[in-house]
C-alpha cells in the first residue's frame, strides 16, 4: 500500500502506475477533503434534521444515499462519498456557489478560486477520472493534475483555517510514494468498479423515467377517456331537461325539488336519471383523483 516512509521517487516509466496514483487522491485524499469540510461546516449530529427540513434533498435523495446518512452519528462522514457531499455542500449552502455556478457547463476557470470553485473542480476531476477509461497517465499529465489538487488544497487549508500543509502533504505523498503492485491493482479496481456502478446507476435512473413517462402516458389517456364520459352524461342530462328551460341557471337543488317534479308533470323519471348520472359523475371524478395520486406516488419513488 501507499506509505509516508516509502521513497519519494516518482517511476516516470510506468503509466499504470500514475493512473494508479490519480486513483488513489481521488477515492482518498479529496474526499477525505470534503469530509473535513462537512466536519467543519455541518456537525454530524445535526445532518439528518437540516436534510429532512431541506425541501429539495428530503424529496430527492436516494434510498442508498439516505442508508449511508444514517451512518453519520457514530462514523460521522467515513461513508460519504463524492457525489453525496457535494449535493449536500451544494444544497445546504455551506459554502458560497462557484464563480460560475453550480455544475455550470464551463469548468471554474484558473482565476475562480473560491471555496464553492474549488467543490465544484473536485466533482468535477473526481468524476473525469472514474469515467476516464484510458489507464495511461504521461508524467506531465499527472503532473498538471496535481498541481491542481495541491493548489485546492492549499486553498481549503487557508479557508477552513487549518493547520498549513494538512491537504497538501498528503496530495505530495500519493504523487511520490512507493505504489507497490497491489495497492496498484487495488487503486485501478476501485475506478473501474466506481465507473461501472455509476453507469448501471444512470441506466437505473433512465428505465425508471421512462416507465413513468410511459405510465403517465397511460393515466393521460385513462383520465381524457374519463372526461369524454362525463361530457356524455351531461349530455344526457340535457336531454332531460325541457328545452324551454335550458339555460336558465338550473341548479342540482333545483333539480331534485318537487317544483321540477311539478314542472315535468309529476314525472319522477328524470330526477332518478339526474340523481344516477351525479353517482356515476362523482365515481369518475374519483377514479380520476386517484389517477393522479398513483403518478405523484410514482414520481415519488424516482
């Protein structure tokens, strides 16, 4: 494994090996920054309350993410990975938004340097390298990557008033140190397992959307289908009505008193079509209701 006393001499010949270490600072060291961010900013203890009262994170986080949350009390952040602290950081508003905004389509440029940037080119970066696919990492291309995980580092070091050189020692160790070849393989599986959970993830996400457009479909139709029926039951009671008095402001009460009984010549026919069509009008209305609730259930479970 990566050591602190293992020699400081990078192997510039083997490319696996820097892929490796990539691997290493992004499934270790900035988390692990992240992490002592939401130590700072957000004390475990408090976590569940603040979520539940957030409106967006109570509807909208995962059933898996709410199982690591509930960890937080006695491993405080140990189970959190990237993805969840920031949508916490992000929607907590723990830090000011980048310069940009949030996941804006253009990366934080060079100059944007605040704390809400420097979250925001974690996620970023964490997420390049677990989709990155190519194992093959060039020394100056290592070398442009941690030039910019040391120069975050620094940066949070100074905002979360910490003592100098806690992150960025240890992005210069996972650069240098020894990477023996298990710790290598280890490092590269842990990528390419987090790439592959991440994209059956998204085809998760993307079958259950469908099958809800699919149901929300079915429930448009059913409910237009509804509708049509209760255009022919007022039909039908129009029908019922004596032409010389349509329109004139008719009410149910109206309808079902004995001066329309009188008025139809002591007919009761149409009263009890009234009273069977305002039954089957009510049953409609509540298949429709129901409809509805079924899609808001169903969203819910998104």
């Amino acid at each position: 494994m990566a050591t602190a006393s293992c020699s400081s001499f990078v192997d510039t010949a083997s490319t696996l090996t820097n892929y490796a270490r990539l691997g290493l600072a992004t499934q270790n060291e900035l988390p692990n920054i992240l992490r002592k961010l939401l130590l700072i900013k957000e004390p475990p203890h408090l976590l569940e309350a603040h979520l539940n009262n957030n409106s967006y994170l109570s509807r909208n986080l995962k059933a898996h993410e709410w199982n690591i949350i509930s960890t937080v009390r006695t491993n405080q952040y140990d189970e959190f990975d990237v993805p969840l602290m920031y949508k916490i950081i992000r929607n907590l508003n723990l830090v000011p938004s980048p310069t940009q905004g949030w996941d804006s389509p253009t990366p934080p440029l060079s100059t944007e340097i605040t704390e809400g940037d420097d979250i925001e080119r974690i996620r970023r970066i964490r997420n390049e390298l677990v989709h990155r696919g190519n194992t093959n990492v060039q020394d100056p291309e290592l070398a442009n990557y941690f030039s910019v995980f040391k120069d975050l580092a620094s940066r949070l070091e100074i905002s979360l008033m910490l003592s100098n050189r806690e992150f960025v020692s240890k992005m210069e160790n996972a650069e240098t140190c020894c990477i023996d070849n298990d710790a290598q393989q280890l490092y590269i599986r842990r990528l390419k397992e987090l790439a592959e959970n991440e994209t059956q993830l998204v085809k998760s996400v993307t079958k259950v959307q469908k099958d809800l457009a699919s149901l929300g479909s079915k429930i448009t139709c059913d409910v237009s289908k509804l509708t049509g029926e209760i255009d022919e039951i007022k039909l039908e009671h129009m029908e019922v009505i004596p032409k010389n008095i349509r329109g004139k402001g008719i009410n149910i009460s109206y309808v079902l008193s004995r001066e329309w009984n009188h008025h139809i010549m002591g007919s009761t026919i149409p009263v009890k079509i009234y009273q069977r069509n305002s039954f089957r009008i009510a049953f409609i209305h509540s298949r429709i209701f129901m409809s509805t609730i079924r899609m808001i259930l169903c969203f819910g479970k998104l």
